[in-house]
C-alpha cells in the first residue's frame, strides 16, 4: 500500500485531534483542589480533675479558608454536646474529640448521731 502525502496529512491531522479531543476531556475531568474551609480543632486530654474543676487543653489545627471568629470549650454531662462557640468561621462550626472524665468523689453528707432526749417541755427538749 501505498501512503500519499494527502492520506498521511489526513492521519497526522485526525491523530492530532483526537489527542487534543482526549487532552480536553482530561482536563475538564479534573477538580479544583479546595482548601478545607472550616477550621480544625484538637481536644487535648483532661488534667487536675478535683471534685468540681478540670483543665481541658484545645488547639486550632487549621483556621479553614476565612479564619476563626470564635472559639472556646464545650461541656456537659451528656454525650457530644453542640453550642455555637467552638471553633466558628463563616462556614460553620468545627469541634474536636470528645474527652470524658470522672470528677473526684464530692464531699460526703455529715453523720448525724443524736443522744436520749430529755427535759422536755411544752415547747424545747434537750438532746
């Protein structure tokens, strides 16, 4: 067979397109890669728990795409608590793990041991 200078333009051109046709399709495939956009946050462990305090650490990993404009701690005594002051930003809250401890025990009630009453009258009585 013989290739002619028309037939092997034609190919060279039609090889062309159909890799700029795949070269297109690839690149209207692809994402933009995206920053996280809110931020990110660490609870650290529980430390100098007494009977009615402890200390609780936290730290802001990533501020997200338009930083933080609010954060703090979240407590409670139930399960996974939400409040709007965590790690905030325009896209949203953020919180970090949950950590539970246990609060020492709290003081115990006083004992109260009475003796026999006497002299009793119509309005007082010793004990």
């Amino acid at each position: 067979m013989i290739i002619t200078p028309n037939i092997k333009a034609f190919v060279i051109l039609l090889i062309t397109f159909v890799l700029i046709f795949y070269l297109f399709a690839i690149i209207q495939s692809c994402k933009k890669l995206e920053f996280e956009k809110v931020a990110r946050v660490k609870t650290g462990e529980a430390t100098d728990v007494t009977s009615n305090s402890a200390s609780v650490t936290g730290i802001i990993q990533d501020v997200g795409e338009s930083g933080v404009t609010q954060y703090g701690h979240c407590w409670s005594t139930n399960q996974n608590p939400k409040i709007d002051l965590d790690a905030t930003n325009s896209y949203g809250t953020s919180y970090g793990n949950q950590v539970s401890f246990t609060t020492g025990q709290s003081a115990s009630l006083p004992a109260l041991t009475t003796i026999t009453i006497s002299s009793i009258t119509d309005s007082s009585a010793q004990s």
